[in-house]
C-alpha cells in the first residue's frame, strides 16, 4: 500500500526536478562508440541538490509515494530449449563480438589475419609472473594456444633483457572474427599487441587497466624517437620478440624500426630479425606482433614472407618521405563494406554457431 507523505508543494517540485536530473543515463542513450576508436565511457554530473530551507513556503499538499513491487523471479530455462540462431544478417562484427566465449571446438586459425576467425581460442590469463593483461573489460586476451605459449616465454626472457614484465594489450575476441572496434587484423589469434610501456612492480587495479595510458616514443609526435623515453632495453625486448622462430612479423612506427637499425649497427646477424620487423603507420605505443600459422595448419592463410635484408635502407627512408602520407591526385575516400558472416571462411559459421 502506498505511503502518504507530508510535504510543501514547492518543495516538493523542488525535489523531483532534481531526482530526474540526477537519474543516471539508460544504456539506450550512450551513443554508439566509433568504430576507429577505444570505448570510453559516459560519466553524468548530477545537478545541484535543493536546499529545503531556501525554498518559499506554500501551502501543504498530499504526496502519494509508491513503494515500487518486488521483481519478480526469472523463470528456469525449460530442459531442452535451444536458444534460436544469431540472425547472420547482421555484420560479422556484431556477431562474434557478442561471443562472451570460445567455441568449444579443437584449436584452428581460420583464414587470414583480417578476415578468419578462432575456434577452440584460449585465454591469456590476465596476470603471470612477467605480464599484465589491460583493458580487460574489451574481453580481447584470447589466442591460439600458440600465440598465448609464445606470449609467456617473451614475458619469461624478458626480466634478463632489462624489461621488468609485458604490458599485454589486445590479442583476439573469444571466437576472433571482425572486432566490434578498432583492429582490422586479430581476427585468427595469431596477433598481439604488447605496449612499450614496462610493467609497473606492484599488480594493476581493474580501474587502473581501463584508465592507464600507454605512452608514445616519438619526441614532439614527429619522425624521431624521444631518447629521453627509448633505451635500448626496447630494442632488445623487440630484437627477442623478432628472433621467435614461430614470428611472421612485427609493426612499428617507421621511427621505431630506424632506432632498430641504429641499435643493431654492423651486426652481421641482425637482417636476420630485423627483416621481420616492418615499419607502418602508428604503433608508436606499443609494437604488434604476428605468429606464422601453425605447423601445417590446414585453413589457416599465412602472409607473404617478409623481403630478404635488413630493410634499413631504401624501403625505410621512404617511410620519412611525403609520400607515404599524402593523398593521390584525385583519390576518393574509400567507404569500407561492413564483412558478414558469408565473407569469412566456411568454417567460421560453424566457430560462431558452435556451444
């Protein structure tokens, strides 16, 4: 039964006009996150709380407050009910980043590393001995059992190279597939990206992984590495990452890959990893790593291997030219087609419809 309440009328006004203010935002009105960029969150400043004592007195009213029922419970899932079909019409984004699991499948890169998926994907756990996982909340720390193995040993060598632990960012979504933001590539859990920020000595907060930028090794965001924040314990974590015989390639900001060839100097042996690290645009936070398919992993697409030498001369001084950066006469915008389920490999239907 409803309770009645004694209260002045203006007061009264006063006080739900601040309670509607006040009420946080339903979830169907944040806006959508831009595809290019990370989600953020919606923060709501809730607006200044009446002062009973400065509101003008007025005449008494009744005010009927409703004392909301208790829910009711949810009921059980009747046996044998199958839940129906995600609808395929939908783009594949939407649908294997709604996957909260892997498919319970034996472990199989399908595909290419921009357009495949993961079945039987394992997950990185999200603290080790040498590393950290970030930005949990994205749900991104899933591999191929190798991609995580060859995540550990780095993170195990990597304390004898000067570098106290890995900060591990995005790997794949449980099931890979196109992500819901950002990569357009990570979608057969073989690529990772590993900040070039150390780990700190002591265990990040939840909020910490969410918050915590990483930091970016240009000096000025220009064509040079800050010397004040690159030391070469980079180099040698990135030159251990390189020499992995499972590695297909590593990208960095063409800044970055012209630190590397300095550090190397007259090494000999250096084309040897130098020539899997390959300059491209941004990674100036944190370097990308990419593992071969593995073994002779039927389904599994691999890339072109990467040019013989140590790429320091020519196909780099090209990165600090204007041409990599400017537009071609007449070139239109590129509007990118959404991928579906039907453009990915057969297989992958299967990986997204699989319990």
């Amino acid at each position: 039964m409803a309770s009645m309440i004694r209260f002045r009328r203006s007061t009264a006004v006063a006080w739900i006009v601040w309670l509607a203010a006040a009420a946080p935002l339903g979830a169907q009105d944040n806006p959508a996150p831009d595809e290019a960029l990370p989600l953020k969150s919606i923060e709501t400043v809730p607006a200044a709380r009446p002062d009973p004592d400065s509101v003008a007195p007025g005449p008494v009213v009744e005010l009927a407050v409703l004392v909301p029922p208790t829910p009711a419970e949810k009921p059980p899932v009747p046996e044998g009910y199958v839940a129906p079909p995600p609808d395929l019409s939908q783009p594949a984004r939407f649908l294997f980043g709604a996957k909260p699991e892997p498919a319970p499948l034996p472990a199989r890169s399908l595909g290419a590393y921009s357009r495949g998926c993961l079945a039987g994907g394992v997950a990185l756990p999200v603290d080790g001995p040498s590393w950290q996982v970030m930005r949990l909340s994205r749900n991104r720390n899933w591999g191929h059992p190798a991609l995580v193995d060859y995540l550990e040993r780095l993170a195990a060598d990597a304390p004898g190279l000067g570098w106290p632990g890995l900060l591990v960012g995005d790997l794949a979504q449980p099931r890979g597939g196109p992500m819901l933001t950002g990569h357009a590539s990570h979608q057969i859990g073989l690529d990772g990206d590993i900040w070039l920020t150390p780990m700190p000595e002591r265990t990040l907060s939840a909020d910490e992984r969410e918050t915590m930028s990483a930091v970016s090794m240009l000096k000025d965001a220009g064509m040079t590495v800050d010397p004040e924040i690159w030391t070469d314990a980079h180099a040698r974590l990135i030159r251990r990452a390189a020499s992995d015989p499972e590695l297909e390639r590593i990208f960095v900001h063409p800044a970055i890959k012209r630190a590397l060839c300095t550090f190397a100097g007259d090494d000999p042996d250096a084309a040897d990893w130098l020539r899997h690290v390959r300059p491209w645009y941004g990674h100036h936070y944190h370097f990308h790593v990419r593992l071969k398919c593995p073994g002779d992993q039927r389904g599994c697409r691999n890339q072109s291997p990467p040019p013989a030498g140590s790429g320091c001369g020519a196909e780099l001084a090209w990165w600090f030219t204007e041409e990599p950066y400017t537009p071609k006469p007449g070139a239109k915008p590129v509007k990118r087609r959404e991928t579906m389920v039907s453009d990915l490999p057969a297989a992958c239907r299967r990986v997204l419809l699989a319990d």
